[in-house]
C-alpha cells in the first residue's frame, strides 16, 4: 500500500495574498511564557510576575525546556482545504448553506480519478465537453461519490506571485456535468476553481456582465457541491484505482476547512 500525500502546507514564508502567520514559542521561551500567562490570571500574580517572581524556573525542568507551542494566524483557505456551500453565499439550493464541519464524512473516503487537463492555458476554463473528453480517453465512468481530481500542474508554481496568477479555471458547465453524475466532491490542484483575476477581473469591469465575476464558486448558490482547492502531486496518479481521503478540520460554523488530503494505492 503507498499513501501519497496531495497537500499544500501553511507556510507563512510562501507569497499568500492573505495575512498568514505563526508564532513560534520555542522550549526555552516556553518556561517565560508559562509563567506569564499562569500567573497573569490575577491581579496579584501579574504584580508577582512583574516584580520578577516565577512559579517555574528553567532549572526545574529537564534539560532546562518546557513545551514548544506554535500559533497559527491563518484564512481557512490557505493550505489544502475543502470549501463548502457557506463559502459561495447565505443560500444554497433555496435552503440555508451548510457550513464545512457539516460535511458528511462518507464523502471524504471514496474512489478517486484523476483527469488530465496539464494542456490547459491560464486563461482557459475546464468544460463539460473537456471532462467528457478525459474520461473517453482512460476509458473510465463516473460512479455516485467519486472523487474527481482535476490536474493542471499548477501546484508547482506554489510559493511566488504566479501561483495566483497562472491556472485554469473551472467553467460552470464542468460543475453541472460533475454533478449530474452524482460527484459529491472534486478537486483542484490550483487556488481557486475560478480563473485568476487578471483574466475573470478583467472582462468583468470590461462588461459589468455579474456572469464574468467568480462564475464558479456563485454557482454553489444554485446547486451544492463541495471542492478541494490547493492539491498537489497529483502526476503521481494513477488515472483512477486509488482511493481519496480528505476529511476536513472540525472547525464550527466556516466555510472551509483544512484538510490533509491523500491517496492510496
């Protein structure tokens, strides 16, 4: 059995359009700030600290070190993550959208197929005719709740400004072909399932046509479906034969979750 890993990290020294950052309490810092924080919950005690008193002294502890802590300051849409109907709008279907922690769980553990689409240009999108197309051409057939990953090779423009700038976008057409197919959820291995802004931005403040602006993720507004954004790796696939797990981080009420997505073999 191999279990390829099809996730993106959180790092905060990749270029990110959004804020993201760690705070990185090291062994030796985390006897200060024990100290601080324990001590600091009264009035007292936050006196004590200040006159320079400790609880816990470095000389207490073995090898001198307490425990690391990392604290992470990051969108629900950075790294590997599943989006879901709350993230495209309020409703979904005529119905509330439901939020990622509401994800059911059976979806996230299903037979995978990939479709190759690495000939695609940054200004393209993926149509229902392209992935009627890939499907003829490794001679496969969708079945309800496959996870359908769709390879562009973009993942390796991660880290720098091109990432975000050079990819494919998913056309409306590809969503309700998924869909219609009973495909609960699909995947990217690009930032987004809409083309980049310099190309979707562009035409819409040519034309102020609202069909030009973030076509596919609106979209979740008519019908509902979840997608994986920032996958990687996925030319080490097979086109189909592995199974896809991509259980999302219970976090209440978002509308995405991080998720570390893998296949096995």
């Amino acid at each position: 059995m191999d279990i390829i890993d099809l996730s993106l990290p959180i790092d905060e020294k990749a270029f990110e359009v959004h804020h993201v950052e760690i705070e990185r309490v090291s062994h030796s810092a985390g006897v200060k700030k024990f100290n601080r924080v324990i001590m600091g919950k009264t009035l007292a005690g936050k006196l004590e600290y200040l006159l320079g008193k400790r609880i816990i002294k470095p000389s207490d502890l073995p090898d001198e070190e307490f425990l690391s802590l990392e604290v992470v300051h990051s969108p629900v849409h950075i790294g590997t993550h599943l989006d879901y109907s709350f993230h495209y709008g309020s409703k979904s279907e005529g119905r509330p959208s439901k939020t990622a922690d509401e994800i059911p769980l059976e979806w996230c553990y299903q037979d995978g197929v990939k479709l190759d689409f690495t000939h695609k240009k940054p200004a393209d999108v993926i149509t229902a005719g392209d992935i009627e197309a890939a499907l003829k051409k490794i001679k496969y057939t969708l079945k309800p709740l496959d996870i359908v990953l769709l390879h562009t090779g973009a993942d390796k423009l991660y880290g720098g400004p091109k990432y975000f700038a050079d990819y494919p976008g998913v056309d409306v057409s590809a969503i309700d072909y998924l869909l219609d197919n009973k495909i609960k959820i699909f995947g990217v291995d690009t930032m987004g399932i809409d083309r980049p802004y310099r190309f979707m931005l562009k035409e819409f403040l040519e034309k102020r046509d609202p069909k030009l602006f973030y076509p596919a993720h609106f979209y979740g507004r008519k019908r509902e479906f979840i997608h994986i954004e920032r996958l990687a790796r996925l030319e080490k696939l097979p086109d189909f034969g592995f199974k896809v797990i991509c259980f999302p981080i219970r976090i209440k009420q978002t509308g995405a979750a991080w998720s570390r997505v893998v296949a096995i073999l």
